[in-house]
C-alpha cells in the first residue's frame, strides 16, 4: 500500500469557491468541529470567521488572490496573499481540521511565499496573528516568522470578526523576509 500523500492541487479561487471555502474558514476556527484540529479559536471567540461577502471581497480585490488548495479534488486548504508594494500579506489561512499537523500547512505557506516573491517581487510577507495564540505564533516562527510587538486592536463590537470571550484581544504584526 503506498502511503504517500496525495498531491496538492493549488489555483486561484473563482466566484463558485465561496460557499466551500467559507465552510472550510469556519471549520477551521470556530465552533466544535474546529476542535478537532489546533487551529481552533473556539475558546477566545465565538460566531462567524468570516463570510460569503468577506471570500468574495478578497476573490474580487485586483491586488488580492485566494490561493485555494485541492486534494484528490476537494478543497482542503486556503490562503488570502494581497500585493502591498514590497510586501505581500497573508490571511485568511485555513488547513481542513481533519488534515492538520500532516504537514500540509507547511506545503501551503512555502507555495503562498513562492508566489509573492516571484509573482509580486515581495521582499517580505506580513501577517497579523490574535496575541494570545502562543501556540500559532511559535508555528509561525518555526517558518522563519518574528513577532514584531507592533499590535492593532481588536474591531470589538464588530460580529463579521467573532464574538470575543475574552478581553485581552488584539493583533500582533508577524514579518519574514522572503529574500
């Protein structure tokens, strides 16, 4: 029996993604099937990640791409890459919770940072991660990330972004050069 992944499929999402890429997003992060990866958010929020407008804003934007990512030919990953002059930043990233710590996150950042810097010429990938996700940043860093200490608040009061369940929250800048 071979037991060697499948391979990845990587394409830019179109308008006909949404709706799977925002069960893929919520699976992800919120409510109790996202616990069965370590991604999950589910203590720290509560309500949506995001939305069928919020997918289709980044598919739509000129400067964005929602870089979606096929197995076997189901989507199982994603990640939002946005050109910002030297930089690009990377968001929106969900790996399928059944899939995590497989590796296949890993494949997904080293393509997302491929891309930036030979389609973009980006010099360096940005990302803001929620502050208090210590386990997610020391992911990161093991890619080569670093925390910046430079945070942006939290858009409490605003449900498009979660219910926070605590009141700690805020975004820290994580940077690494692509050079």
């Amino acid at each position: 029996m071979d037991n060697a992944p499948a391979a990845l499929a990587f394409r830019t999402a179109t308008d006909a993604d949404v709706d799977v890429l925002v069960a893929l997003i919520e699976s992800a992060y919120r409510g109790d099937a996202s616990r069965a990866g370590w991604t999950t958010e589910a203590d720290i929020l509560d309500g949506q990640r995001t939305d069928p407008e919020g997918v289709l804003q980044v598919i739509k934007s000129p400067d964005s791409e929602l870089l979606t990512v096929e197995r076997d030919g189901r989507v199982v990953a994603c990640c939002q890459l946005e050109h910002r002059g030297t930089h690009a930043y990377f968001g929106m990233f969900a790996v399928s919770p059944a899939l995590q710590g497989a590796g296949l996150g890993k494949a997904v950042i080293a393509e997302a940072e491929r891309r930036a810097r030979q389609d973009w010429g980006a010099t360096e990938m940005h990302m803001t991660v929620i502050s208090v996700r210590d386990d997610l940043i020391a992911w990161y860093e093991r890619r080569g990330y670093r925390r910046t200490g430079e945070m942006t608040p939290f858009p409490y009061g605003d449900e498009r972004f979660g219910i926070p369940l605590r009141t700690d929250l805020r975004f820290e800048l994580l940077v690494k050069p692509l050079v």
